[in-house]
C-alpha cells in the first residue's frame, strides 16, 4: 500500500495491476513478427486508470520501465521477460478522486513486480517515495500526514526514503511508537522488505 499527502492529511493508497491480455510467449521480443494485417507486432503494453495527474502519470511510467529493467536483471526468474510481453492495466482506485505527484513511484514498481512474480507483497506494509529510472528512493514530502494514515489503518512496518529520516525521527514518539520503519536509498532494498519475509 502506498501513503499519500492531500490537503485533507495523510491517507493510503492501493495500487492495483492486472494484465489485460493474454500473454504470448511465442513472438520474439525484438518485434520481429508480422500479424495478419501485415502489422509489425507490438510486445506489451501499459495503460494507466485512476484520475492520476501528469507527475503521477510520469511516475508510473518511470515505475514501469525501471520494474522491467529490474525483471531483466533477474535473469534466473522465469518471470524475467514478463514485463516486456504483457499488457497489463494499472489501476489506482477511487477515480473520482485526483491524484498526483511522484510519491507512490516505489509503491507502483512494488505492485508491477508482484504482479510479474505472481506473488503478494508482505501483508501490514506501506511505503513512500519517488523512484528515478535507476531506482534510487527519492525524499517525499507529507511524512507526519503520511506515517499517521499508516498507523489510522493498522500498518506497523513502514518504508521511507532514507533522505526523509531526520522528518520521521522529528515526530513525537507516540506517532513512532509501534512502527518498524525501514529507510531505503535504492529500489533493491525495498524489494527485499517487500517480498522476503
């Protein structure tokens, strides 16, 4: 789950993903086949749902391109490729709602990678932060709001970009108290909070 700052506070974010399409596994990446229509056949798509504004629309596509060069590195996965061949839905619900901003770019890499690997994120989890093309965690802003949205709904572990660690180790201690709070610099650490446990 993601955490976002509104002009209301803190709250939590879902991000869903799914694929659209079936997967076809028998084209060559490379773009190689021709459909019937004569048509040089597309490998893998991405649309975007949600009344997302134009930074959070930059940062899923950001998300998307670093989860599948993270997936590509992951060569021994057989999920490796998957990213590159499917066509896949994300989704950040409440629609009506706008939503914007760079934050929830660790949050949606973490949805798509679940999704890759078709296994689920650790439970009573949240995090925030912006990822850039080389998946370093970038600071936030909102983290009181944030940190509190977590703890409203029951979250007890927590992950923040590391440049955000003197805004959290400035809250009082009853907003600290019953969290584990994990700060990262880089996407790789976030992915082993996220799925080894």
């Amino acid at each position: 789950m993601g955490l976002a700052w509104t002009s209301h506070g803190g709250s939590t974010l879902y991000i869903e993903t799914t694929v659209h399409r079936k997967l076809d596994t028998t084209k060559p990446l490379d773009g190689s086949t021709i459909d019937k229509s004569g048509q040089q056949q597309q490998q893998g798509s991405f649309a975007l749902t949600g009344h997302l504004g134009d930074v959070m629309k930059e940062s899923a596509n950001i998300a998307y391109t670093f989860a599948k060069s993270f997936m590509l590195k992951r060569e021994e996965e057989p999920a490796s490729e998957f990213l590159q061949r499917a066509h896949i839905h994300l989704h950040v619900p409440e629609g009506a709602t706008p939503k914007d901003g760079p934050s929830a770019g660790c949050t949606m890499v973490t949805a798509l990678l679940s999704l890759a690997l078709g296994k689920p994120v650790r439970p009573n989890i949240a995090m925030t932060g912006e990822i850039s093309l080389t998946g370093k965690i970038l600071a936030v802003g909102g983290i009181k709001e944030k940190v509190i949205a977590a703890k409203r709904v029951g979250v007890q572990t927590i992950i923040l970009p590391d440049d955000n660690r003197k805004d959290f180790a400035d809250l009082p201690d009853y907003i600290q108290d019953g969290l584990t709070v994990h700060f990262v610099s880089y996407y790789d650490q976030v992915f082993e909070i996220a799925f080894n446990y």
